[in-house]
C-alpha cells in the first residue's frame, strides 16, 4: 500500500482517518506548506511551534495525536529534546522526523528516541501520509511486539509482520523485500524510502543495494553479513558503519 505510486493507490492513502497533528517546524514556509497539505486532506493541524518551549505548551494544551518534528528548531533545544519529553508522558503520542539531518550522529540520537518514523527533507507527499497512518495504526493497537508494514504487491495489499522481514535488495527503481516463509514482495521504491518505515535499530544498510533485518544475522566478517545462507555484501563505503553497529550490540 504504501509504495505504490499509482492514481488508485494515492486516492486509498488519502482516506485516512483524521488526526490531530502538531507541527514542529522553525521554517515557517515549510510548517505552512505542511499545515495547509494536511488540513487540505482531512487532518487538523492543532498548532505550529518553531521552539522546545512553544512546542511543549501545544502538546500540553491541545493534546495532539501525533506529532510532527524537526531536529534544527529555535532556541538551545532540539526536535530530539521534544522526543524525549513526549516519551516521558504517561500517555505518549507518536511522532516523526521530518529533517535534513541524516548524518551517522543525528540519526544514532533520534534512534534512541524510538520514533514512529524519519523523514528526509523535502518529505514527498505520499511518504508522509502513509507515514503518518503506519505511526498511528502501531500506536493504536498498542502491541509493541507485533508491529506491521503494509505492502502492495500490485494486486493486492499485505500486512506484514516486520519481524518477518529478512532483507531488502534494490534493482533500479524497485525494492524486493525478502519475507520469512515465502520468497519476496516488490515495491516501487527506493532503498531510502523503505527504510524510512522501518525501525532504524532493526535494519541496518550494508551497501546500495542490501540492507538487513539485524535480528536475522547468524554471522558476519569484514566483508560480507550472512542471514542463512544467503550472503550479504558489505560495500567499503558502508564498513566504517556496520562496524559500529557491531561494537554497539
């Protein structure tokens, strides 16, 4: 479902049940980009913040359903900062990334926030409502250990278990994603997409072209990752970072 870029596709991703979303955006151009796309396709944006403090007193008000947030906002404070209170909450809400900060050091400090999903700027429309609906369809089921990912494997749509997940290997402008107990579904997407709905302490990108489920690994070398007998290449470009992810599990 979320992949496919089809005009039928688009129109079942913007059926989506209205949600009370914050926007947390120091670009103001962008926040009313954002502000007017949502509320445009069914959703009420509940406010806009561009600090830590501003946000902080929206989220405490208005009570959103889902938020929205930018890593570089106003002020000594980050989107981070505002991660790590929302999951202080007695009841947090889910919230995603949207940002241009994707280096190694940014995204190792989101991961420990365990968002609901990452971003990159500019954030394509179809990416963020299907975001936006995978985020509040794992939070309101409520079931940490059975979380979902919709694929659409052009006739169909497949709920599947994210545990189930093996490894992704793209060709061109289609991902295969290897699934447990049977071969493999295809999407229009890229590698970065994908990913993008996927836990980022679970799937780690070990070359252009493959990333893996990290929970499926039986062994590795300086070269190559070994998921079963399938073999896994490690480019050179990508070692200095499965290495430390390796010294960090």
């Amino acid at each position: 479902m979320i992949l496919n870029y089809s005009p039928v596709q688009k129109t079942k991703i913007n059926k989506m049940t209205s949600y009370k979303i914050l926007i947390v955006e120091d670009e103001i151009l962008i926040a009313d980009n954002l502000k007017h796309f949502l509320n445009k396709n069914g959703h009420n944006v509940i406010g806009m913040a561009i600090s830590y403090d501003e946000a902080i007193e929206i989220y405490k008000e208005e009570e959103p359903d889902i938020v929205l947030l930018d890593i570089r906002i106003n002020g000594n404070k980050t989107g981070i900062d505002i991660a790590h209170f929302i999951r202080n909450q007695e009841n947090p809400v889910p919230f995603i990334f949207l940002t241009s900060q994707i280096d190694i050091e940014n995204i190792n400090e989101v991961k420990k926030t365990l968002p609901a999903g990452y971003l990159s700027k500019p954030v394509q429309k179809e990416s963020l409502f299907a975001s936006l609906e995978i985020a509040m369809h794992q939070h309101l089921k409520g079931n940490e250990n059975v979380k979902t990912i919709p694929l659409y494997d052009g006739n169909t749509n497949h709920m599947i278990p994210i545990d189930k997940i093996l490894y992704i290997e793209s060709e061109h402008v289609y991902v295969k994603v290897y699934i447990e107990n049977r071969n493999y579904l295809i999407q229009r997407s890229s590698m970065k997409e994908l990913l993008t709905y996927l836990p980022e302490n679970q799937f780690l990108q070990t070359h252009r072209s493959f990333a893996v489920n990290t929970e499926k690994i039986s062994h590795w070398d300086f070269e190559n990752i070994y998921i079963n007998d399938k073999i896994i290449p490690i480019s050179r470009s990508r070692r200095k970072e499965v290495g430390i992810y390796f010294k960090t599990v």
